[in-house]
C-alpha cells in the first residue's frame, strides 16, 4: 500500500477522536429531567411552587417601559404594543394595582402546531394596553407573581360609581 492511500485513513483518525470524545462526554454535562437534575439545583429547589389555577382581568403592561418609567394605558399603547412585538417580557396589572408576569405555556412554545389556533399568548401581544382576562395557572417565586396564560379574551371596561 502506498502512502497516499494512507492519506485519508491518517486524516480521519483525529476526527475519530474528537467526535468520540464529545459523546462521551456529553453525558456528563447534559441535564436530566426532573427536580433531582443538577440545572433544577442550581435553579432553586421546588421548580414554580404551588400553581393555582385562576382567572385575572386587568391591563396588559410591556414591563420594559412599565419597571423603569412607570408608562402604562392609552396614551402608551402605541410604544408598548411594539415593545411587545419586539420581545420586551409581558405582564399584567388588576385593578388593586397586583402585578404578574405572564408566561407561555411550555408544550405551546415547544410544539406550537400542536395546538389549535389561535395562540392566547400572541394574542396578548397584540392587545398592549388594553383591559384583557386571562385564565391560567398562577404561582409566585422569590417574590414575582406569574400567571401562564392558557386563554385570553378582551374584557369590557371597568365599572363606574353611577352607571347601570
């Protein structure tokens, strides 16, 4: 056998290598599922806390503008709807002022076409500003409300003292 035929067979040794060092040792780092795994450790033991499932009405806020300016209703609708467009986290605030974080739920965001139209998350998106009840599950952790929203729908207005 000549030496350049043995080209190939010297090229594909260290490749060999490398790729067998990398599954080996991705069991090592990957993380298992459940609360035991060293991520939901590191994460802080117990996952959410207790989930309660509830309906919440009230005004959804972009919490970028709303955390460092204070910015919220009408006159913001317009900044706010594209802040949420644009990624900035989503929340809510009820009328006695309680304030939650809203999330997707997980299996929707993995596996969208899983599920049947329309997406109530997405649809919060579009609705900043606006008075919405949203119907999920609700939890707190390290002191921050969050409500996954599972439906949503718009709301009627607040009632006012005086009329029918």
């Amino acid at each position: 056998m000549s030496r350049s035929t043995n080209l190939p067979i010297i090229l594909a040794l260290p490749l060999a290598l490398l790729l067998f060092v990398t599954v080996a040792s991705y069991g090592q780092t990957a993380a298992t599922k459940g609360a035991n795994s060293p991520a939901a450790q590191r994460a802080g033991v117990g996952g959410p806390g207790p989930r309660k499932y509830v309906t919440v009405t009230g005004e959804i806020l972009d919490m970028g503008c709303f955390t460092s300016h204070g910015l919220r209703g009408a006159v913001h609708r317009s900044c706010a709807t594209q802040c949420l467009l644009s990624g900035v986290p989503m929340g809510l605030i009820t009328a006695d002022s309680t304030t939650y974080m809203l999330t997707e739920n997980h299996d929707r965001a993995m596996a969208p076409s899983s599920f049947p139209p329309p997406d109530p998350y997405g649809q919060c998106r579009q609705w900043a500003s606006f008075r919405v009840e949203i119907t999920g599950f609700m939890w707190e952790r390290k002191g921050t409300r969050f409500l996954e929203v599972l439906s949503a729908k718009p709301a009627p207005p607040p009632e006012t003292p005086g009329t029918p």
